[in-house]
C-alpha cells in the first residue's frame, strides 16, 4: 500500500534485449503506476548512466520521498543522490527513510511493468533477434553486428517503448472492489499529477543546489549516444552508395524484409572496411568506474579549458597576463644563443 504520488518510486532495468545491444531502465511511482521515465540506450548495468537518468527525472518531477530497488551495482550512486537529495531538506534523515534495497522479486510495481512490456512489445523483438542468431547473421560477440543491429534499428526500438509508456500512462485502470482500498483507478497519469483526496508526496528539486552539483557530475555523458559520428556517417555511406533502402514501418515475421537485407550488407559491408589499414570504428563505451570516471571527466575538462586558455586571442588576455615587445625579443636572443627553440613554440606546436 502507498499513501499518494512520489511516496515510493520503484526502479529496475530490464534485460530482455540487452544480448543485442539494447539496455532499458525505468523508473515507475507505485502509487499510480505512472511510468516517470524510461531509458533505452547502451548501458544499464553502470552507475554513471543510471545517476544521470535518475536526476534527469528529478529534474523534471521533483524527488521522491522514498526509492525502491535491488541491490544492483549501478543504482549506488542513485542512492547516494537520493540522500543527498532528501537530506539537504532534513540533514539527521536516516538512511532507511529514503532508499529501500530488496530482492528484484519483491519490488511489485516495476516488476509488474516489466511484464506488460514483455507482452506487448520486447518479447516480440527479442524473438525477431533470435531469428538473426538462428540464421548465423548475428553473434554479440562482433561488434560489427552490433553497431549494424544498432544502426538499422536502434531508434525503431526506442521510439516503440516511448510510444508504449505513454499509452500506458494514460489508460484507464478499472476500479476493482477488492482492492478499492490501495489501488487507484483511472489513468495513471492522472492518478500522479492531479491525485483524488491524497497527498503528494515529491519534492521539487528546481532550486536545489545540491541537484546542480550532482548533475555536474554526470553532465559529460550522453544517455542519448548510441554510436558516434564516425560509425554513424559511415554506416549512412555505405547503405546510400549501394542504393539501398529499407522500411520499419511495417515489420513482419521472417528474414525477407528489406531491412533485414539492409542489416545483412552493412554489418559484411563493416567487416571488409575495418580490415583495411588504419582504419578503426570507433565505438561509444559505457561509463565504467563510477566515481573514478566522474574524477576522469573533469580531469579532462580542466585540461580542455587549460589548452584552450594557451591558445586566447590577444584581446582575450588580460593587461597583467599580457607579455611585453621587449620580453618577447629577449626571450628570441636568449633562444638564439643556447640554440633551441623558445618554449612558447613547443606549446603552439602541440
């Protein structure tokens, strides 16, 4: 039983089509049984991605009193978060009145969203797939077959479980007497913005500045990327180069259809690319290491803004930074004399 909306939201990834490439999470409030938000992208086993995901939503529903989950690796830095979060209104929280973890068997709600998803829409790719392995058009080994399974039907798949999450957010649940007392009927949609008679429970998050500084930490990655520019731009050349076009509007049961053909040339087509010399696809990595690949990122931005300041126009430079004619000739002399090159050329020529 949960008393209104944002009480409770549960949170779980689902695995059905992760063999091929594809890694969903979700994260659903229990009381109405509206879906928050649902990530289709490349990684939902690392702490990185799922934190990100998690503020995305707090960013745009507020933060809920309590989180539901198992006890997976990648929701730490969520938990983390969420009582960072939940404590910069109440520093003294304990712990257990912000994060919950249990068994994947007992978190009900996601669960139970697992299913109808299965039913209606990832059960049925993942047996289209399966089709691919039975045919020996596919091994999640080679990333060549799963950059070209990515490329032909990445945003087919995430653009169908967009279209189910909201149809299922705005379907009516009928009202059930035997469990009129917990369970709400109506929409679910309208049961999580405008509830009837209860308590909402969300915080609003959108002058926390504790929100700002989470985000930063994650601002670096992108939970849209699926490939970069480089696999992107070349898959495109070469399907267009061979004239070859293809159709997801209307899929079908076996391996004649268009796009099935489209699949079969490019992930061939990528082969034969990448054994010629110095060429390389470039793959877009989960990321890994949690908290060790957040210190990476800004790491790398600091060293970013450091090179970039080196290289400032001359008005950007202020008067007290700005090197004298006399210094800089100098400095030529001195170079002339010990018979180098200044150090100034060392760093442009970097």
């Amino acid at each position: 039983m949960v008393k209104g909306p944002s009480r409770v939201w549960s949170v779980d990834g689902h695995d059905k089509l992760a063999e091929y490439g594809f890694q969903i999470y979700a994260i659903i409030d229990a009381f109405s049984r509206y879906v928050i938000d649902v990530y289709v992208g490349i990684s939902n086993r690392t702490q990185v991605a799922i934190q990100k995901f998690f503020l995305r939503c707090v960013r745009q529903f507020g933060f809920p009193k309590l989180i539901r989950s198992d006890k997976g690796m990648e929701t730490l830095m969520m938990c983390v978060c969420q009582l960072l979060l939940r404590r910069e209104e109440k520093p003294d929280l304990p712990f257990h009145k912000a994060y919950i973890f249990g068994p994947s068997t007992k978190n009900q709600r996601i669960e139970a969203w697992w299913n109808t998803l299965a039913d209606g829409l990832t059960q049925t790719w993942k047996k289209f797939f399966e089709a691919f392995v039975h045919a020996d058009i596919f091994d999640s080994e080679v990333h060549y077959d799963i950059i070209a399974l990515r490329f032909i039907y990445f945003k087919k798949v995430r653009e169908d479980i967009e279209n189910m999450v909201e149809l299922h957010n705005i379907h009516p649940i009928r009202r059930q007497k035997s469990r009129c007392e917990y369970m709400q009927f109506g929409p679910p949609e309208e049961n999580f913005r405008w509830p009837r008679d209860v308590r909402r429970y969300g915080t609003s998050a959108a002058q926390s500045q504790k929100l700002e500084e989470l985000e930063e930490q994650v601002r670096c990655f992108d939970l849209e990327l699926f490939q970069t520019q480089q696999v992107e731009e070349l898959c495109t050349s070469i399907l267009e180069e061979a004239g070859i076009e293809y159709d997801l509007e209307v899929m079908e049961p076996g391996l004649d259809q268009d796009h099935v053909q489209a699949y079969r040339f490019l992930r061939e087509a990528l082969r034969v690319w990448e054994e010629q010399p110095d060429n390389k696809l470039e793959l877009v990595e989960p990321p890994t290491g949690a908290m060790q690949w957040v210190a990476q990122m800004q790491q790398a931005e600091q060293q970013l803004w450091e090179a970039q300041e080196l290289n400032r126009r001359p008005e950007d430079i202020p008067d007290d930074e700005a090197v004298s004619e006399e210094e800089v000739v100098s400095g030529d002399e001195a170079d002339e004399e010990s018979g180098g090159g200044s150090e100034d050329e060392c760093i442009l020529g970097d």
